[in-house]
C-alpha cells in the first residue's frame, strides 16, 4: 500500500490480488477524535479510481496520516488525473528477512499503540495474564506494553467497578472461572492475542505471568464484540514453527516496556493521591446544607423510572443507580439552555459517563458470560457541544443520489438531500470544579432526527436558489445550540481556539447498533441524538 498527496487530494494506492486506487478531499478527512463513524462502518466520501472502495483499516489509516502531517496542499485543481497521483506516490518498501536471535524486522515490530485492525505485526510486551480456551485447544494471551491504544478493550479502574466485579481479564467471555479482580495494567494498555498449536503448546510449558516476551507474525483482527485483538496461527510453510519468543536480556525494546512500567505506576501512584484530596470536596456549611436539601428534594421525586420509549425496542433508562460525585450532583446544575428541550421530562437525569459505562454483559443459557456489542436504550443527559464534524457546515447534508455516501443509491419516496453529521458532547451535569475531567462522546445528528432537532428539511447548501437562505438558518439553529463554537474553530487546522462560550442543554441520547459489514449480522455499537428539539 502506498500514498501520496496532490492538490489537496490524499491518494492511495492498494496493492497485491485485491489491487485499488482512490483518493480522498483533505477537507472530508475527519480528525481522530471523530473517526467512529469509520469504525462503525461509515465511509468518507472519496473517488474509486479503479478496483474496489476503501476498507475501514484503510480509511483510519488515512485519517491517522493526515492528522500525522503538519500540512497538505491547498486545493488547486478541481480534479486530480491519475498519471498525476501515482507520480507522486512512494515506492512500497520491500520487507526484509526476519532477523534472528529472537529480534524482529523493524519492518514488522510496531508499539501497541500504532497497532491497526489490518495485516500482521511482530508485538514485544509483558505478558500481564494467560488463560486456557474452554476447549484447552489454544491460550489466550494478554500482553502489554505500556503504551495506550483506544482500539483494545478498556480495563476499568477498581474504583469503578463494583465488589462483585471478579472476573480475573477475561472481559470477552472466553472462559466462565471467576478469580480475583483484574490486577492491572488498567486502561487501554492490554491487548489479547489467541495462540493456536505449536505455539500454546510452548507457551503452557516455557511462560510464566510477568515475563516479556515476543510474539512475531501476529495476525491483527477486530474481536466480536469491537476491540482489537490478535491470533497466532500456525506458520503454513511451517508448521511446526513456534513464533513465541523470549527476547534477549540487553534488548533495547525490553528495557523501553520496563521503563514505560515503572512511568505508568509512578503515574497511577500520583493519581491515587490526588483523587484522595478531590473525593471530599471542601464546601461551606451553607454550601452544604443547600447541596444537601436539593439531594433530599431530587430523592424525593426522583425514583427510578423505566419507560417504554415511543421508539419501538428502546426503553428509556433513568440514574437509578448510580455512585460517586457525578451522579450525586446530576440534577444540581445551573444555567440551563432552555431554548432547547427533550421528550420524558420526568426522568432522571443521567450522565454520559454512566451512559459509556452501562453494563452490557449477558449469560447465555450454557452459563457463558459475554458482553453485548450494544444494547438498545435511551437515556437523558445534560451534555455541552464541544467540537463538530465535517468541520464546514455546508457539509452537514449529503446527497442520497452520491454512492459514496449512499452505496444502494436513492430509493423510491427517499429524499434528495438529508444531515449527516456528528457533535462532540461533553458531560455537564457537574460543575467543572467538582469534576475536572467530564466524559465525553461523539454523536450522530442524521436524517429525521436532525430534521426534528432542526427543525427544518435537508438541503444542498452549496447550490440552488435559496442557498444562503437556508445556510444562514441552519447557522442561526447551531449557534442556538453551541454558541461561538464555529467562530472558535480554525479552518485551517480544524482545532477550536480559545473557550467556547455556550450553554448546558438537555437531550435525549440513544445507543443502537448497524450492522458491521453489508451482508453480515455483527452490529457494532453507535450513539444518535433524537427525540430533542431547538426552540
């Protein structure tokens, strides 16, 4: 795979049997912070100069290349020829021989954290746990690095999690022994890969937990329920070959992961210090007595309530039971945005940390516990807009007639144009100086739900009539719901600049899934929301 820029256009080349050239507009690559659309099988409009469309590893490589580059090329032409592009691509580098001694080509060996959903990696780390399979065929293997990657499964701290939270790091499911709590690391620093025969084999009789260990050829794939994962199958030309290693003492690499240890202990060690300073915060005597009379009110009328929801399959979720500073003061916040409103007024707020982090863990009837990819709810959030995409507002409406963004083209009775786009939302159901570090979510605003929340009809705001017309109400409807946010952010770099000014609003978030692929059953996991209204 090779890729080159022009004209403001990212070209890419896919080479090998499933050969592909296409490219893509600088202005329609997403930053990182809003690549989920991607990874739920979303697609960046792009030309197909020939063979198939992008796959999602591809596209998130794009969007990882661009925020990686300071800048490309301003737009110059309004089309790019194809003798143009691949002029300017580099030549794909040919991978050299494995090295031996235990070391990999440094063609092969990546860092947790620059591990992608696509083609097979080398992987050096400590080997944080290992479990048999059900079935005692394979080993699962959690390895760690120490560096971050939010495409793995996310361990939660122990003081998230509950006194009945036992499962020794199987968060998938693949075993039903319940241990004693996951012992860390914590975050998205760990990464499961499954070995197969001969190399579970070897690592049953030759590994211990805490070693460090090199896996090489590690096939890089995306698990049932969304995260990141590798298998270690057997070489083909080799079968007996076993691809464990345990690499030299004087490894440079083997010195970086104890170092990058030793920094992520000292760094939780710190955090636990200055969490015990924030837990209680100090408030006067009457700051208190008015905090505590609103929490006796709120109690009062607050039980919990489960509605059916006016959506067929969505049961409205309240705070029912929640823990910690965030749900204590959910309800006691000030200077609501009351020109935007909400269906189910009468129930409980809830956060967008306790909405990321409601339990979706299922048994079937064989006892095996696993987690849903999704599950169908809706719940009321205070929430703030933080940032949008695409980053220009004429963009908010796609045309059903472009295959890009409507591969089965438009059908019968379906509109011309209809929103797509996606909010930023921060939690602000606490003050900022109770909680520092709120949770935050990317959202879809589409179709008749954007509509409702609009107000208005879908419109082509780059040709017709009534052009400017229409964009100035659509700017006039945002600015209602984020403030200044457009005029803080920079075209240029797509980054927003200085504190926005606007205000809390309330609204109505729901989680459902789409399939994953076209033509499969897998869903995978996305957030909308509806059911809310700009006055």
């Amino acid at each position: 795979m090779t890729v080159g820029t022009k004209f403001g256009l990212v070209g890419m080349v896919s080479r090998g049997p499933d050969v592909a050239i296409f490219y893509f507009d600088e202005a329609a690559i997403p930053a990182p912070a809003f690549k989920a659309p991607i990874e739920c099988g979303g697609s960046m409009p792009h030309k197909a100069v020939a063979g198939r469309a992008p796959t999602m590893e591809e596209q998130l490589y794009i969007i990882g290349l661009k925020d990686a580059m300071s800048t490309l090329p301003s737009s110059a032409a309004p089309s790019l020829n194809l003798a143009d592009l691949t002029s300017t691509l580099p030549a794909a580098p040919k991978p050299k021989p494995m090295g031996s001694g235990g070391t990999a080509n440094s063609l092969r060996f990546s860092l947790i954290k620059d591990l992608g959903t696509d083609g097979f990696r080398d992987i050096l780390g400590e080997l944080v746990k290992m479990f048999e399979t059900l079935d005692n065929s394979a080993v699962d293997l959690y390895i760690s690095d120490y560096t971050e990657n939010n495409l793995l499964y996310r361990y939660p701290e122990p003081t998230e999690l509950g006194e009945d939270s036992s499962r020794d790091g199987d968060a998938f499911g693949y075993t039903d022994r319940l241990k004693r709590q996951w012992q860390g690391p914590f975050g998205y620093h760990t990464m499961s890969v499954r070995a197969y025969p001969p190399h579970s084999s070897w690592a049953r009789d030759n590994l211990n937990e805490g070693d460090i260990v090199l896996l090489r050829n590690v096939r890089l794939k995306t698990s049932r329920n969304g995260f990141l994962e590798g298998n270690l199958h057997p070489d083909q030309k080799r079968p007996e070959q076993v691809d464990i290693r345990k690499p030299y003492r004087d490894d440079a690499r083997v010195q970086a992961v104890r170092q990058r240890r030793s920094e992520y202990e000292k760094q939780r060690e710190t955090s636990a210090a200055q969490q015990k300073t924030t837990e209680e915060p100090t408030l006067s005597k009457k700051a208190k007595k008015k905090l505590s009379k609103r929490l006796r009110e709120e109690a009062a009328k607050g039980k919990a309530l489960d509605l059916e929801a006016a959506t067929a399959g969505f049961v409205i979720v309240s705070n029912a039971e929640t823990s910690g500073l965030e749900s204590k003061a959910v309800a006691t916040g000030s200077s609501l945005n009351t020109h935007i409103r909400c269906k189910y007024p009468d129930v409980q707020l809830s956060t967008l940390h306790d909405l990321i982090n409601t339990d979706r863990t299922n048994k079937s009837p064989g006892g095996v516990t696993y987690t849903l990819p999704f599950i169908n709810q809706k719940r009321r959030v205070r929430v703030r807009v933080k940032d949008f995409d695409p980053p220009k507002i004429e963009d908010f409406c796609c045309s059903n007639d472009d295959p890009a963004y409507n591969p089965g083209g438009r059908k019968k009775g379906q509109a011309p144009w209809e929103f797509c786009f996606l909010l930023l939302l921060e939690d602000a159901s606490v003050p900022k100086e109770l909680n520092p570090n709120p949770a935050q979510l990317p959202v879809y605003v589409a179709q008749d739900r954007a509509e409702y929340l609009l107000d208005m009809k879908a419109y082509d705001f780059k040709n017709g009539n009534h052009t400017k017309k229409a964009l100035a109400k659509l700017r006039e409807k945002l600015f209602i719901l984020w403030g200044d946010l457009e005029e803080k952010k920079d075209p240029k770099t797509e980054q927003v600049v200085g504190e926005v000014t606007n205000m809390p609003f309330e609204c109505i978030i729901a989680e459902y899934g789409i399939p994953q692929n076209a033509g499969t059953k897998e869903k995978v996991q996305k957030f909308a929301i509806m059911d809310t209204r700009i006055m």
